[in-house]
C-alpha cells in the first residue's frame, strides 16, 4: 500500500511539473509570449537611424566619411539620417546628405520638416535602390511625411513611413495621416522632440484602438537629448532589438530590428 500511494505521488508530481513546463516556455528569449514568440529573424526588418538626437545639423562640416563607413558596414533594410539639412544661397546649394548617398552607393530621398532662411530642414531617407513609387504627405506647411512600399525579404514588403516632429500641430496631421493608412505592413520611424512625446502617446491612444498599433520610444543611453527615435506601426510589427553605437562625436547609429508576426 506505502508502494502504490509513493507511486501515485510521483505520478502527480511529473503531470504537474509537464503542465507548469508548458504554459511557461518562453522559447528562451524572455519575451513571455510562449513559443509563438520566439523572433523569427527571417521575418525581420532592419532600420538604421543615424543622428544625435538634436535639433542642429547632422553636418555642420564636410567630413563624411565616418556616416558613410558606418552605412556600409551595416546590414539594414533603410536608412534614416537624421537632419541632414539642405543650405542654399544665391550661387550655391549644399547637400550633405547627397554626398553621403553618393559615396555610400545608396539613393536618396529628402523629406523636409522645417525652413529658415537659408536652409532646408529635413531627414534624408537611403535606399539601396530607386522606387518606382513614393509619396510625400503634408502635414504643415513645411513638414512632410514620407510613404513608399520597400521589400525586407525577398518577400515581404513594409509600407515604411518616416517623419520628425518638433511641434504639436505636426503630431495631430501626423496622426490623422497614419490612421488612414495603418495597413497590416505600416511601419513608422522618425525623431521627436522629447517635451511632446507624451502629446504622441495620447494623440494616438485617441485616434486609434488599442489593439490596432504598437508605439516604442528609443532613447540613448543617456536619455537626456533633446529628441528621441519612435517606432511606430501596426500591432502585428514587434520591436525586438535596438543596438546604440558611437560613430563620430555626437552622432550615433541605431540599428532597430523590428519583426513582422505571422
């Protein structure tokens, strides 16, 4: 009888220890979402973000080389140079980031966000190749948002979309233009003022179900620059890495790994 009742308590104690097992399998990766959730890095877009974090031209000089070495020693699926303003005068024009593009063997795509008196501001989006089709949406006067279809795999597509915001009013038409074309691929990088991120947060916590999207804030290590990187898109994009490095004085590299769910 001891023998039979030992039996029987080995037999329940293994079932319990194969139910826990089961129901807490995270497949190693920390994300708690069962094996389901293990990053399926086949299904997974690359975008660089270069830029440190302020409002002031990402090349207040000539010197290139540094970005462009840093492009071509990264694996990435876009590229996002943060204000790569445009300065012109009555004889000549300036473009930092066309040379950058030049030098790399990328294409490039400025996407304005603002004007003084003699600059352009904007970011400057690379691709390894020409589009066949792109759009720029207008959010203020002179704040645009850019839209393009740009493969990842061989294929899968994301509807990638890039725009920086430094004011609230650029928030709200931001908002309202990514309601409207918040497909399943929609994916959202950009750079925004730090004080206003809470004003991002709500806006589409208003205009969008809770369910629908997914927001992420990248911050640098330090987590005291005037902006901050979001990552925006729909609720099937999961952010899975974020890696900081130093590239030349203050302008660093970040390289975000976003992984589109089956």
């Amino acid at each position: 009888m001891k023998d039979l009742i030992k039996l029987i308590g080995i037999l329940l104690f293994t079932l319990l220890l194969a139910c826990s097992s089961d129901s807490g399998d995270d497949g190693g990766n920390g994300g708690g979402g069962g094996k389901d959730d293990v990053w399926d890095k086949s299904r997974t877009a690359k975008v660089l973000v270069i830029s440190d974090l302020s409002a002031g031209n990402l090349f207040p000089n000539t010197n290139y080389s540094s970005v462009v070495n840093t492009i071509k020693a990264t694996e990435q699926n876009v590229i996002l140079l943060n204000n790569t303003n445009v300065s012109f005068s009555a004889t000549e024009m300036l473009n930092p980031a066309a040379k950058v593009a030049h030098q790399s063997l990328y294409m490039p795509y400025f996407v304005p966000h603002g004007k003084t008196g003699n600059e352009y501001l904007g970011n400057t989006i690379l691709l390894g190749q020409a589009l066949n089709e792109m759009q720029q949406t207008v959010l203020s006067a002179d704040c645009w948002m850019f839209q393009a279809e740009i493969p990842f795999t061989s294929s899968l597509k994301m509807r990638f979309s890039s725009g920086s915001f430094s004011s609230e009013d650029q928030i709200a038409a931001a908002v309202s233009s990514i309601k409207n074309n918040l497909f399943v691929s929609t994916l959202v990088a950009g750079t925004v003022k730090r004080n206003i991120v809470s004003k991002l947060v709500t806006s589409l916590s208003t205009a969008l179900t809770k369910d629908s999207y997914m927001l992420n804030i990248v911050d640098n290590v330090n987590k005291s620059s005037e902006y901050c990187i979001y990552i925006l898109g729909s609720s099937k994009w999961k952010l899975r890495d974020t890696n900081e490095s130093a590239i030349s004085g203050d302008i660093k590299s970040f390289l975000i790994q976003i992984e589109l769910l089956k």
